[in-house]
C-alpha cells in the first residue's frame, strides 16, 4: 500500500478498509475460505512509515518500492499517492505482474490513462479504481430509485458539491496544499469531475457533452508550514452536461462555499414521475402525486412545507464503509474472479470528463465527450 501516509491512504484505504477487514476477520467468501489482506505499508519517510506500522499493529513496512514489487507474496499493488505521482508507479507494478487498485485520477492527461488501461491489459493482470461515491448510503438508495422506474423519464439533475476550506491563515487547512497549486496536480476539476462521470453515467445516464467554467476565487493560501503560496488551480468549477437522453445535469463543486444544505454533497434529480435529492446518508423522495400545488404570489409569505412533503427512501441493507466495501469487492475480483467494473478504462474515462471540462473552460465553449472504445 503505497501512500499510506497521506490522508485518504491512511483514513480510508489503511484503517477504515483494510485494518478494518482484518479487525473484522478477513473477506468471508466460502464455508472455507476467508481473503485475509497483509498489507505492507510503503512510502519515502521512513520515520512516518514506522510510527504508523507501530501505531496500527502493521508489521511490514518499507521505503523501497521496487523491492516490494519483487516479492512475490505480495500480489496487490495499491496506490493513494500524490496524482503525479501514480502512473510511473502503477506502470512499475503492472510490469511487475502486479495486480492493482489505486485512488482517482489514474492519472493527470487521458492519454497516460489509456496507456495504464491498456498496459494492465496487455499483462493480464486485475486492475481497479476507487468510485467511492456509489457505496455510500444516500446514492444506493437513490440508484434503487432509478432502477424502480420511480422517476419516469429523468428532465434534469442539479448538484452541490463543497464547503469552505481553510486558506491556512487563520486556521489550518482541511485538504493538502497540492490541492491549489496547478503544477502540482492540484485543482477541483480533476479531483471532482472524476467522480461526476461516474456517478452522472451510473445514476443519470452516459454523458455526451461538457461546458465548465472555473474559478481560482481564493489566490493566496498557507501551506503545511504556515508559508503562504500562490493558489494556481481552480477552487471552483460551475459545469453544465448534456445525458444521453436529454437529461441535463448542472453540477457546482467549490471549496469556497459555506454550507447551508444537508450534506456536503446533495444531487436532486427530477423525472416526470418524481424528484429526489440523495446526500451521503440520506435520500428523500417526492412522488408526482404527493407534489404540492406550488403558485407564485409575492403578496402573500409561503404557506407550504415544502421541505415536509419529502419521504426518506429507507435503507433496507446494512451499510459499510464505501471504501471498505469497494475494497472488498476488489479483492473478491482478485481472488474469485468477480466481475469488477470499475477497471483502469473506466478510471480512463473519468480523466477524459476532467481534461474536456479543463478544455471546455480555456475555450470557452461546449465540448463533446466522445466514446472510448474499451
Ligand atoms: N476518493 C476520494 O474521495 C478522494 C478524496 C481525496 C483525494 N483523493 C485522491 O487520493 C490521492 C491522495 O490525496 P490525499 O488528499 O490523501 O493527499 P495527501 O497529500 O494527504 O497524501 C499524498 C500521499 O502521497 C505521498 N507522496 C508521494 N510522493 C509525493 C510527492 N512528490 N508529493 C506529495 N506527496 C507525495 C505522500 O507522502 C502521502 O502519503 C490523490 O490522488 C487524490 O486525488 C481521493
């Protein structure tokens, strides 16, 4: 596990997902047989490797990658490193006959994105990439919808995503510093619009078109050591896309927004039939026939809930973790052959939405989002 010392490897991917699988006696798959993942944690800071391996019971660690790739006990490369510096990586572990599994972007163009793609193909080997966001609770219920025929015919969806990030100053950040420095990979677009392709082509239907405006709204920011830096990337990015159907989709995504909505991230959809609004948790729904007479007449104050004519979509499943149970499903794929969609050509056509959107942007104009032949 490579990167394990940055936030999302070290939260997510090392103590919610795989310390927690072992806490929890492995990946039963069988009467006998339990995936039982022994990761070694690698990185460049040995003093931080060795303080988190003793601080979770994790007795391998080590700061040479090429060593670890020649074990060939280990057959599980992961990757939550810095986005720049995942492709050389992730090519070094193919090459190896690696199995992989990284976090989004695969990488910072599409065409270094196909090459992985095709590369893991070409070493047969198994490869996935993190899409989070369909595991967590609200957007399973809100696919349950979709598959129900709930809404009819899907008009439009309308997302929020965001809250304010520190610029360092005042108080410390929430995110790493490379996040607004566009030489470093930094920028809101290819952080978020990963996710957006997969969420808006699993939940709304396969995107065909891209218009993105983005924003640096916030120039100056503070570092790690208090230092203050140039803010290079966007911090904000208002992007409109077209759905194979018709659907439209609007989508904002800043760190410079104060919250007032129930999540950090909210997706109303609206279909003929009926409208919901998933977040992370939760996911409420309208029906056509419970929808309110709305009429417009500024000389009385609202006399509706609007808010209360809402039904909460109930759970009916235990929920894990998204990036546990996307972990799990990984290492079903590895050792049981399951099928596992979200490969390296799906991490491909992520990158493709965020470098069109960056182009949509700097040309001013609407982009087509071309197929990609597997
Ligand atoms: N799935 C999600 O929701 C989600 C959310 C945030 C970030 N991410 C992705 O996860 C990856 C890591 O993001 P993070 O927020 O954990 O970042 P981070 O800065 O906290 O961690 C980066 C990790 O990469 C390592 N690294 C190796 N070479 C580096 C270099 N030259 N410069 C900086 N770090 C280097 C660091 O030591 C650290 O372990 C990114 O690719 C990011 O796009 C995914």
């Amino acid at each position: 596990m490579n990167g394990v010392t940055g936030r999302m490897g070290q939260n997510q991917h090392l103590i919610r997902s795989i310390l927690a699988i072992r806490t929890a006696g492995g990946v039963r798959v069988g009467d006998d047989l339990v995936i039982w993942p022994d990761p070694i944690l690698v990185g460049r800071s040995e003093d931080r490797l060795r303080a988190l391996a003793a601080k979770h019971g994790v007795e391998r660690w080590s700061t040479d990658l090429a060593r670890c790739l020649d074990n060939p006990d280990d057959t599980v490369y992961f990757d939550a490193q810095h986005t720049a510096q995942r492709p050389a990586a992730l090519e070094a572990a193919i090459a190896a006959g690696k199995h992989v599994y990284c976090e989004k972007p695969t990488a910072l163009d599409l065409a270094t994105s196909l090459r992985l793609a095709s590369l893991a193909r070409s070493a047969g080997v198994k490869n996935g990439v993190v899409a989070d966001k369909l595991f967590l609770p609200g957007f399973v219920k809100l696919r349950r919808l979709v598959d129900s025929g709930f809404f009819g015919r899907i008009l439009a969806a309308r997302g929020d995503f965001g809250y304010w990030v520190f610029e360092g100053d005042l108080e410390p950040a929430q995110r790493p510093s490379w996040n607004y420095r566009a030489e470093d990979g930094g920028g809101i677009v290819f952080d978020m619009f990963c996710h957006w392709r997969y969420l808006l082509d699993h939940l709304v239907g396969p995107v065909e078109a891209v218009s993105c405006l983005g924003v640096t709204h916030i120039p100056t920011r503070y570092d790690e050591q208090g230092r203050a830096y140039a803010a290079t990337a966007e911090d904000a990015a208002f992007a409109t896309f077209a759905v194979e159907g018709g659907a439209i989709v609007q989508l904002n995504s800043s760190w410079v927004t104060r919250v007032y909505r129930d999540d950090l991230f909210t997706l109303q959809v609206d279909g003929t039939h009926g409208s919901a609004v998933a977040g992370l948790f939760g996911c409420r729904a309208q029906h056509r026939s419970a929808t309110p007479r709305a009429t417009w007449n500024p000389d009385l104050p609202n006399s509706i809930d609007f808010r209360g004519g809402w039904q909460d979509v109930p759970d009916n499943q235990p929920f894990d973790n998204g990036f546990r149970t996307q972990w799990e499903l990984f290492l079903r794929h590895v050792v049981l052959d399951e099928p596992f969609p979200w490969d390296l050509f799906e991490g491909a056509r992520a990158v493709q939405l965020a470098e069109l959107a960056l182009r949509s942007w700097h040309e001013r104009r609407w982009v087509d989002v071309p197929g990609l032949e597997a």
